[in-house]
C-alpha cells in the first residue's frame, strides 16, 4: 500500500489577517482562570456517549415539518446538552431559570467569499452567541424542539452575514462584533455563558503518521468550563466531553437525558477512570496506545 494523496497545509491566512491593534476593538476580560473557574471552585471532565440509537431518540422527539431540514447530530446533541445546563443552573437558582448564552465555535473556511488558499491551517472561525432569555421568575424549562431552533437560527443568521464579506477587514470586525457578544455576557453576573466547540466531521480517526490509524482519539482535559463534541469512532454518535465546576455536574447528571448515557470522568492530567457498567460500549483514552 502507497500514499494515494499528499495533503499538503497552508499557512498562508496571516496575509489576509495581518497584526494589527485589537485593544479598541475587542472587549477586555480577565484571562482565564487555570487553577479552575475561581477559588475554591474544582474543575471536572465527563464523557457522554450519544451513540446512534439516543441520536435516533433526540431525532424523533423533535420532530419537525416536511419541508424542514433535518436536524444534524451536532445540532442534538448541543440542544440535548443545553437543556441539561439550563436544568443545572435553575437547581442552584431557587427553581428560577436563568438568562444563558451558548458560545458556539463555527469553522468560517469555505463560508465567506474571500478568496482562500487550499487546506489554510490556523484557528479561522467565529463564536457565534447563542441566547436564551427565559422572561422573569421563569421556572418551565422549554423544549429540545425550541433550544434547537435556537441553534439553528443562530448559526443560519451568523453564517448568512459571513458568506457576503469578501474582505479580510471586513471578516474580522464581524468576527469582533460575535466575539464581543459573547465577552459581554461573561462581564454579567446575570447569564450563565458556556464554551461550546466542535470536532465533529474532521476526520481525526483517519490520521495516519506512519504508524497506523488511531485506535482511540481524544479531547485535551483541561480545568476550563466548556463543551467539546467529538466524532466516535464508528462514525454514527457523538462524545460529548463536559468540564464544568463540580457542583454544576452533580446536578448535570441528573437530568433524564444524561443520566441514562455512558460516560467516563477524566481528570486535568489526562487520566481516565471508569464508571460505566459496561467497558466495551464506549472506548475513551486519554492516556497513550501501546
């Protein structure tokens, strides 16, 4: 067997993004807490399992109108997961809801009408704010069917601004302006923000250095609250990696969605232990392959 294609990385997006002085244009925050969301406050990591029959059931419950698109497995499971959080947070609120945004990585390569080199490597993408605002002394959780028009409606609306810019200027003020949305929300004291991001569609379990195809891929576990979702390996689910303050997860894990899935904790230094009744439902490793 022979290398079929070379794919070769370009670098070349910095001579559309030159250096330049962003302290007016971006809001200021404090840089991010490493030790954990503050003091006192224990960072943890869990792995959900959504495989193909819970997408099925996320798919079904929200049904949907005959001329409408399908729901894609990101979109559900992103849905499925907020509502979890949102659960959470009116746990510790008193059984009042909160106002949330959902902080949404979306990869702009092939989304905007500049002119781009072939395989650009470099962090290109936008955050796109997902918000949900429940109205006063709210305590009714709503459905998946409106968190995921929430979803898709965000993303439709950001992505139809990007596919006219045509200019490097112009792409990062837009990146700018969903940047500071976002930035925002995290000065308020009011709106719970969380980080999601997504590695679904690259197709990791294909890299091959010379030594062979990944038997196992995984997320960096790391003391910051945020979501990353990640392709199984067969293809067909999702692993949803969940860091969040402890507390938080210990009301987490118990809504109806998430309780019943597989998961595995991980702690920051990349060690996986078990707590699934069954092993070989989900393979999750943080730690090398021999």
């Amino acid at each position: 067997m022979g290398i079929e294609e070379v794919v070769r990385p370009c670098f070349d997006l910095f001579s559309l993004f030159p250096p330049r002085d962003i302290a007016w244009e971006i809001v200021n925050i404090p840089p991010p807490n490493f030790s954990g969301a503050g003091i006192g406050v224990k960072v943890v990591t869990r792995v959900f399992l959504f495989d193909a029959a819970k997408i099925e059931e996320l798919k079904a419950e929200v049904g949907g109108s005959g001329g409408e698109r399908k729901p894609s497995r990101v979109e559900l499971v992103i849905s499925a997961v907020r509502k979890a959080l949102i659960l959470a947070a009116r746990a510790r609120n008193e059984g009042k809801l909160r106002n949330s945004v959902v902080s949404l990585s979306v990869n702009l390569r092939g989304r905007t009408a500049l002119s781009t080199p072939e395989n650009p490597s470099g962090n290109f993408y936008m955050s796109t704010p997902i918000e949900f605002a429940p109205g006063q002394n709210s305590t009714t959780v709503p459905n998946r069917h409106h968190l995921l028009g929430l979803v898709r409606e965000s993303i439709r609306s950001s992505l139809s601004t990007f596919a006219e810019l045509s200019n490097g200027d112009q792409v990062f003020s837009a990146v700018a302006n969903s940047l500071n949305q976002v930035r925002k929300s995290t000065l308020d004291e009011n709106v719970d923000v969380h980080h999601f991001t997504s590695m679904c569609g690259f197709p990791l379990y294909e890299t091959d250095f010379g030594w062979g195809k990944p038997f196992s891929v995984s997320n960096v576990c790391v003391p910051l609250e945020m979501v990353a979702l990640m392709d199984t390996k067969c293809g067909t689910g999702v692993e949803a990696w969940v860091s969040l303050d402890e507390t938080c997860m210990l009301e987490l894990v118990k809504d109806p969605d998430i309780r019943g899935l597989n998961s595995s904790s991980c702690s920051p230094c990349g060690e996986i232990t078990r707590s699934v009744a069954s092993l070989s439902s989900i393979i999750v490793a943080c730690a090398r392959h021999g």
